[in-house]
C-alpha cells in the first residue's frame, strides 16, 4: 500500500530586531533567529554589525513563509526609530522559540 503524503506546510520564517552597541537596530528575516543573531555576533552575516558589534536579539516575531516575513521586514525597516523602539518595548515572548529573548 502507497501512504499519500500531506504536502508539508511551509516553514516558519521570522523577522528580528538587533540591538548593536551604539544602540541602532537592525532588522532581518531568518528561519532562526537565535542561529542568525549568532552569526551577527560573530561577525557573519551583515557588513551593519562591522562598525558596532551586535548585542541583544530584541523583537522577534513569527510568519507563515519567507515571502510574509519579507514583506514585514520591509514595513518594519521603513518605521522611524521611535516606532522600532515601541515594538521592543511591547515584545512578550509567546513560544520556545524566543523565550530566551526575555533575558
């Protein structure tokens, strides 16, 4: 007997925001920001953290596929700063995935 497979849902992207140490944020998208905030830690990842190490994975939030995370970060990347800084300001942790952030 053949079992059908279900195709898959689509994998969860997110977008974030960084906290570099002169107090900017960055905004991108990953399929995992604890991963991503790594390689911006260490350097990989974005030429933005080359003048102002990254310092604290601040925002993040979760969506459906690639193309909806893209989209967001876009609307997000175009908000003044005041505004990004609401948004990590009313940041709750909901899942595993982010708990940590909360530190």
């Amino acid at each position: 007997m053949i079992e059908a497979t279900l195709p898959s849902s689509p994998k969860p992207w997110y977008v974030y925001l960084v906290r570099a140490a002169n107090g900017s944020l960055y905004c991108g998208i990953s399929d995992n920001p604890r991963r991503r905030f790594a390689q911006h830690q260490s350097g990989k990842g974005a030429r933005f953290f080359s003048s102002s190490p990254a310092m604290a994975l601040v925002y993040v939030e979760c969506w459906p596929d690639k193309g909806e995370a893209l989209r967001q970060e876009r609307l997000i990347k175009r908000l003044r700063k005041s505004a990004k800084e609401r948004l990590v300001a009313s940041y709750v942790p909901i899942d595993g995935v982010d708990e940590s952030l909360s530190a």
